[in-house]
C-alpha cells in the first residue's frame, strides 16, 4: 500500500475513533437520564440527544462506506 493510501486509512480511523467515542458519551448520558429518572430530563433533552446521535451515526457510516471504497486489499 502506498503512502497516500496509508495516511487516508490512517485519518479514516481516527475519524471513527473520534465519532464511536462521542456516540458512547451520549448513550451513556441518555442511560444516566433513563437510570435517574424522568425528573430530572428536560422534555427537549432525549430528543436532542438522539437526533446528535443519529447525525453522528449518520456521519460514521458514511465514513466506513467511503474508506471501504478507498482501501486497497493486497492478497
């Protein structure tokens, strides 16, 4: 594999490191919310946190779909 091509893999990675560790932040908080009762949510707080969470699930998708187009399999 080629320097160019390593150094895209490279970003793609860190790129799903960084959208896979905000998505377990915001599971983690809607859980804490869920876990502490319904007091202590705002009614916007569940459906914001969700919708944050698909864009970001959304956003890693297209991420894979586009470094499995770029990858170069040696065999």
């Amino acid at each position: 594999m080629n320097i160019k091509k390593q150094q895209k893999m490279d970003m793609y990675i860190q790129k799903i490191s960084w959208y896979t560790t905000y998505i377990d932040c915001f599971t983690r908080i809607i859980n804490s919310f869920i876990e502490n009762g319904e007091e202590n949510i705002e009614p916007c707080d569940i459906p914001n946190l969700m919708e944050f969470n698909t864009k970001l699930t959304n956003r890693l998708y297209k991420i894979v779909l586009k470094m499995k187009a770029d990858w170069e399999f040696d065999m």
